[in-house]
C-alpha cells in the first residue's frame, strides 16, 4: 500500500449528517464526519488520550467528541477541550489528532493519505463526469453498490483492467470464449491514469434479442483502465445506449478489499432499471470473485520476473510501473509492521506533521513504518512498458 495519493474511500451518500462515520482504509482506522456548513471531514478514528474510537462518539459545535473522556477535536484535528481539566487553557500541544485533506466530488470521498504539503501532491483524479459532489453526467442515471473480497487490493485492480480474462471468467455474461483474442492496443498514460480502447467481440445474441436482430452481433467499443491510485473506469457503449462503471477498490488491510462502484448510464432510466443494474454489476463480481481470491502470490509480486506478462497485460504493466514509482519514492507503507504491532500504534502521517515543524517530536501516535525505497531506476531494464524479454 502507498502514502500520498488521493484515495477514493467511500461514496460520499454513506456519510451522514449529524454523526461521525467510521471507515477502515489502508489498515488505519478513519473517520469522516461533515460540518455544519456541509463540509467533509477526515480524521484518525484514535483519540491520543487512552486510543479509543472518537468514531463512538458524538459531534458537537463542529467538534468531534470522544466517547471515553469526552474530550473534543476541532475540523483541524486540534483538542480545544478536555472536560476533566479544570483550566482548559492547558490543554498540551500533543493532544492533536491527524487529519487528512477530503474532499467530495463524483460521488466519491477522496482522502489524500499522506503527509505532503498542497503544493506537493498530486491533483485530484478527473472523472468523465459533471463536476460536482454527486455522480452526475447529463442525461445518464446513477446507481451505487459495493463488493467484498477476502483478497488484496492491488489484485483487485488488476483483475478489474483485465482485458483478455472476459472470454473465460465472463463466458455466462458478456465473454465471449469462441472469440478470445485480444486485438493489439496501445496504453494512453500520463503518470496519473492508464487507459486502453478495444473493440471486443460479444458473445451471441439469446433469446428474444437474437430472434430479432440475429445471433451475431457487432464488435462492442469498449474502455478499461485506472485513475492511480484505487479507481478503475469500464466503459462500453452498446446497440441500446453506453454505460460507465466507476469503481474503488479500497484496500482495508492486505487481505481485504471493498470494492465501492458508481454505475451511470444512458440507458433505460427509470428507477424500475436500478436494482437490475446493481444487480449485473455485482454478478460480474461474482464471476471474478473465485479467480481473484485463488491467485497466488496474494500480493502482486514486485519483481515483474515472478509472473509471465504478454501483450494483452499492458494494462497492468502500466499499473506496475506506476506503483514501483511510489516505492521508489519511498511511500510505500510496510503494511507487516503497520497492522500487527500490539504496543505501539503507528498512523499514517499527515500533512500537520510537516506544516508544523515545532511540533515534530509532539505527536503522541507514531508514524507508519515504510519500506525501504528501491535502489533501480526505472529504466528499461526493470519494469518497461512491454518487456520483450517477459513478453512471450
């Protein structure tokens, strides 16, 4: 897992008004809470005093109360009151907890989960949709849902931008296993996102459907790829209208993975459609689910030597690349050490810690341990973009 990406961690219609909402991601346990004035918050669900869950707790006057002592923590993650104190003008400098740029837009809570300063950080992913805090898109509907893996994230994702899998784990949906090459196709990348267009081959028309038009049908324009760090995007565009499938893989430690989707769609608008729609999405899942979880290693292994690659995994190529940049930053989180420590508990640092130069050695809860940068560079003798020495 990396530090300092912005991280799409819930759909923003689960975070409710008037009380804090707990979520696990990247192994630390979060709150997100909203303001009186509908602003949203991130915050480490882990009160400084005795570390219990301020998640329990209640919000008041834009504060957040901890359920144990009651002591309260402003929008900047600041305690402005400890109630068993009789001066509260001596509240100690540590009583500070971390909290993380947020902000909600495409439907989505984006978490920046790091420690870098605003000028630093990479931007807010761009989504194909109207820039708002809802999943908007002119003319399209919306529906949400989400699904659960016992398997790692990074698995997840790669299975998700997957092109040549369909054929085979989707045969009973829309794969089509008597036609399953995969048409040579170039990756758009930036550093930021990685996308493929293919034109796949459906499988036959059934029933009704193919009485009508016939069993053969046209080739399917089609569009898979990921907005670093955790959002992968499908869209097709069928005889009947186009849809787009955004979906965030949340890592919740290595081992467990939510994936939180927002489908939009041209297509067949009214309300009676979107248990339909929900529905399909999550069957697809289904159909990954005994793949994903039965890959081994359970994590993507770092040196690309570990697994054959052919042309048909650009895709993941390029997600590799990506994710071997971040390591060689040095922002990648030691999970090992970050989620099973008993006595002492880390958090992911965040950018208080470095506007705040007087208060380095002030924070209670240590920093997550991260793993030794890579030595390489990444040239083309580690992970280029089709290694013709892995390429068979």
């Amino acid at each position: 897992m990396l530090m300092n990406y912005w991280y799409a961690i819930e759909q923003a219609s689960m975070v409710p008004e008037g009380e804090p909402y707990p979520i696990r991601a990247l192994g630390e346990d979060l709150v997100l809470w909203r303001t009186s004035d509908g602003g949203m918050v991130a915050q480490s669900d882990l009160c400084v005093h005795r570390g219990a869950l301020i998640s329990g707790g209640e919000l008041i006057d834009d504060c957040l109360v901890c359920p144990y002592h009651g002591w309260e923590y402003n929008t900047a993650g600041k305690c402005v009151k400890i109630p068993a104190n009789m001066d509260q003008t001596r509240i100690p400098k540590k009583a500070q907890i971390d909290t993380y740029p947020c902000v909600e837009k495409y439907g989505f809570v984006w978490v920046f989960l790091g420690d870098l300063l605003e000028d630093e950080r990479p931007p807010l992913p761009t989504l194909p949709l109207d820039d708002h805090k809802e999943a908007r898109l002119d003319g399209y509907k919306a529906t949400e849902g989400r699904y659960h893996w016992d398997a790692n994230y990074e698995r997840v994702l790669e299975n998700a931008i997957d092109i040549a899998h369909a054929p085979f784990v989707h045969r009973n949906t829309f794969g089509n296993p008597k036609k399953p090459q995969v048409e040579e196709y170039s990756v758009d990348e930036d550093g930021r996102s990685a996308f493929a267009i293919v034109e796949l081959d459906p499988p036959p028309a059934k029933g009704l459907w193919g009485r009508i038009r016939g069993k053969e049908r046209d080739k399917v324009w089609s569009k898979t790829g990921l907005y670093f760090p955790n959002v992968t995007l499908l869209n097709i565009r069928l005889p009947m209208g186009e849809f787009l499938l955004f979906t965030a893989a949340v890592p919740i430690d290595d081992n467990h993975t939510v994936s939180k989707f927002i489908n939009v769609r041209n297509f067949f608008q009214g309300n009676w459609a979107d248990r339909d729609s929900i529905k399909r999405t999550l069957k697809i899942f289904e159909e990954d689910g005994p793949q994903v979880l039965g890959q081994r290693p359970e994590l993507v292994p770092f040196d690309l030597q570990a697994e054959l690659h052919v042309k048909s995994d650009a895709l993941q190529l390029a997600y590799r690349r990506w994710r071997q940049e971040g390591h060689d930053r040095g922002w990648g989180i030691d999970s090992h050490k970050f989620m099973t420590h008993k006595e002492v508990k880390t958090v992911i640092p965040s950018p208080a810690r470095r506007e705040n130069p007087e208060l380095a050695n002030a924070w209670v809860m240590k920093e997550a341990p991260l793993r030794e940068p890579s030595t390489k560079t990444m040239d083309e003798t580690t992970v280029p973009a089709m290694p013709e020495s892995t390429v068979e």
